[in-house]
C-alpha cells in the first residue's frame, strides 16, 4: 500500500471513529432519565453499534460483486512492440507493431455456480444485519442492567437518608431529656452512633449510585465531558393491579424466532449451504461466448479500417475432468462445516431455554418477594410508629426502639431492592428473548 492510500485509509478511519462521538454530543439528555431514552441514546452513541452497521455495508458490497458475474466483461487493449533482430545472414532488422482491440466476453452457463454465490453472499449479509442486532440485543441489556444498578444505588443513599434522618431527631429529642435529666447520657450517644452509622451508609451507597451512573454513561456513548450528575434516572413506575409473569413456552417461541444470535447460526447454515453448492458447479462445464474487433499494424500506428481490422466471435466450453479431487475435498469441508453449524444451533436452543427458564423462575420469586416485602415494610412502619410513642412515653426500652427502626430500615430497603430487581428481570427475560428489539 502506497504512502497515499495509508494516508486516505487513517484519515477515513479517524471519521469513521468520531462519528459516534459527535452524534453522542448533539443527543440531549434529559431529566429525568427514563429507560426508554437511555437505550435510544445507546443506540445512537455507542461505537459498536456503528461498527456492526459498516460491516452490514461491507456484507451488501460482496452482493453486488458476486452479482457481478452475470454480466458481460469489455474490455479494450492497445499495443506497440518495437522488434530488434541480428539475423546471422543478413543485416539486422527493426521493426514496429501496433494493434488495437476491443473485446467482449459474456459467461452463458457456470455450473449454477454464480447463483449460488450470490445466494451465499445475501446470507452472510443477512447474518451481518443479525449480528447488528444482537449487538443491540446485548447494549440495550447492558444499558438496562445499569439503569437499574442506578436505581438500586439511589433507594439505598435514599433509605440511609431517612435513617440518619430519623436518628438525628431522636438524638434531638434524647438530648433535651438528658439536659432534663430524664435520660442517660449512653442514649444520647445511641442515636448519636447510629446517626453516624446511617451517614456512613448513606455516603457508601451515594459512591455505588455514581459507580453505576459512570457505567451508564459509557454505555450510552456520552462524551467524556458529560458529567455522571447528569444521569438523573426516572423512578420506578407504579404498578397497577398483580405484576405480570413471562410464559416461558410464549418466550422460548420468541426467542427461536426473533433472537438474532440464534438467526445468525441459521444464516450462516444456509450460507454454508449455497456455499457448497457454488462449489459442486465445478463437477459440470463452463460455457462462454465472446466476440472482438480491433486493428494491427506493422510499421505505423495509423490504421486502415479497410486493410487493418479484424473481427471474430466465437464460443468456448470447458470441462474440468479431472482436478487431483479437489472439488470433493471443498465439497466435503462444507459439509462438515455445516455439521457443526447445525450442533452449535442446537447448543444455542439449548442454552437459550435454559437462560429462559432461570429468568421466568427468578420472575416469579422476584415477584412474591416484592408482595411479601410490601406487607412486611408496612407492619414495620407502624411498629416502628407505635414503639416509638411508647419509648417517648416512657413504656418502651432504648433497645426496643432500635430494633424497631433497624427493622424498618431493613424492609424499606428490601421492599426498594425487590422491586427494581422484579424489572430488572423482567427486562433480562425481554432481552434473552430479544423482545426489548421492538422498543427500536
């Protein structure tokens, strides 16, 4: 490759390499973030998925030179030899000759092994377009696994707000006391310890909550200069009536029918397939017309169309008898690299039930654990309520009161947790049966 064509080929790729990035910077973020603008984002954002379409381009231009094939070739040649020769009996001779050709050649008949080029080509294009979507597929999982992590880290800085929060008023209320000499000095502390204990938590689960933000950002493809702050994620929608459960034999249908990896396998079967074919046309004849006109001269390049020029159409067949066996060796790989497509399709039928199983199990514990918890964070709250009237009144411990707000606590970060998890798996059985490709 020529200092030129480096040059080109380096200042392309560098376009090419910023095009994602200058898409991400005019995309608005907005607040609050809702799921559905996140994975729009990624979509637009993320380099990989800009890769995957190029080599979508790429698949579409082996067609059309595969397609090539059914058209005639012309082709036109010019000439000029200059003949110096010592003839050991005469003196030496120079001569010039001069020819002009134009020729067109035209392939009749192949084998059928151009259609089956062609066919193999629009399935590797077709399995580069499924590539792109799997590509998706797992970005928009990713994004969702993150948008949710953004959640799980935001109820926790919430819920040790409200801890600390709680503590400190107590510890305000403890102090008055012991200034009246109605408590203990080891009470005050108590609310003091566990008000910085809920501080500590808070400041933890803020540092998780800017973690998975980080993540998301990079995910979504946004620019380096955005700041993580900016991620501000919608919250949970609330759920009206009973929370819905997948059907796993209505997933697994999906998924064996819309997951692109499991399509890929099945494009790269049938490529195989063509493949193959296009190979055993080397067992039949090759057949090919052709036909020229041109000029030739000795001694002067200006030609005589009437003492010059020749013409000529004609037709060739070829017939490969005998090649040492190599078409059969072609034919023979082919037909055991499409053996082993169709046990990797298998693997993957397996592998993807299996992925849908777990997550429509995990789906039905996800959503008794958010029933349960809502019942459990509820008693709690008004455990919580009434213990503390009673420490207040007297009639209830110091250590009475702090396993009632630990065991709030407790519940309102499980009941926050089950519910994020609920539709985060909900979202993890849309992607493993690529029905969160639809939201495109």
């Amino acid at each position: 490759m020529s200092n030129s064509l480096r040059a080109l080929f380096g200042f392309s790729l560098s376009v090419l390499l910023a095009l994602p990035v200058a898409a991400a910077e005019e995309v608005a973020l907005p607040s609050p973030l809702t799921l559905a603008a996140a994975k729009r984002i990624a979509r637009q954002g993320n380099p990989s998925i800009a890769a995957s379409e190029a080599r979508i381009e790429a698949a579409l231009a082996v067609i059309r030179e595969a397609a090539a094939a059914y058209y005639p070739t012309a082709s036109v040649s010019a000439s000029a030899v200059h003949y110096h020769s010592r003839p050991t009996n005469t003196g030496s001779e120079r001569t010039e000759s001069y020819g002009l050709d134009a020729t067109l050649s035209y392939l009749v008949f192949d084998g059928f092994a151009r259609k089956f080029r062609v066919l193999a080509a629009e399935a590797g294009a077709e399995a580069s377009r499924e590539a792109e979507r799997e590509a998706s597929r797992l970005l928009l999982r990713a994004v969702a696994a993150a948008y949710y992590d953004c959640l799980l880290g935001r109820e926790a800085m919430q819920v040790a707000q409200r801890d600390a929060e709680f503590n400190r008023e107590l510890s305000a209320e403890t102090q008055k006391r012991f200034q009246a000499g109605a408590a203990a000095r080891s009470d005050v502390l108590n609310f003091e310890i566990r008000t910085t204990a809920a501080e500590s938590q808070q400041v933890q689960a803020a540092y998780e909550y800017q973690i998975a933000r980080i993540v998301l950002a990079q995910l979504m493809g946004l620019p380096r200069e955005t700041p993580p702050e900016r991620i501000d994620p919608a919250a949970l929608p609330e759920v009206q009536g009973e929370l819905r459960l997948p059907a796993l034999d209505a997933e697994l249908d999906y998924a064996l029918l819309h997951r692109p990896d499991y399509r890929q396998i099945e494009e790269r079967v049938d490529q195989l397939k063509a493949t193959q074919s296009a190979a055993r046309g080397s067992y039949l004849p090759t057949v090919g017309v052709q036909g020229g006109y041109g000029w030739s001269r000795e001694g002067n390049p200006r030609f005589n169309d009437g003492r010059d020029a020749t013409a000529y159409v004609g037709a060739q067949l070829t017939w490969d008898l005998y090649t040492g066996g190599s078409t059969q060796a072609q034919v023979a790989r082919y037909q055991a690299e499409i053996l082993a497509a169709k046990h990797d399709q298998a693997l993957a039928r397996q592998a993807i039930m299996a992925e849908l199983r777990q997550l429509v199990e995990a789906a039905q514990v996800a959503k008794t654990q958010v029933e349960l918890q809502t019942r459990i964070e509820a008693m709690t709250e008004e455990a919580r309520k009434l213990v503390r009237n009673e420490y207040l009144a007297g009639r209830a411990s110091l250590t009475r009161l702090n396993e009632a707000q630990t065991d709030l606590v407790r519940a309102a970060g499980n009941l926050a947790r089950a519910r994020i998890l609920y539709w985060k798996v909900i979202e993890e059985t849309a992607a493993a049966s690529a029905k969160n490709l639809l939201e495109q």
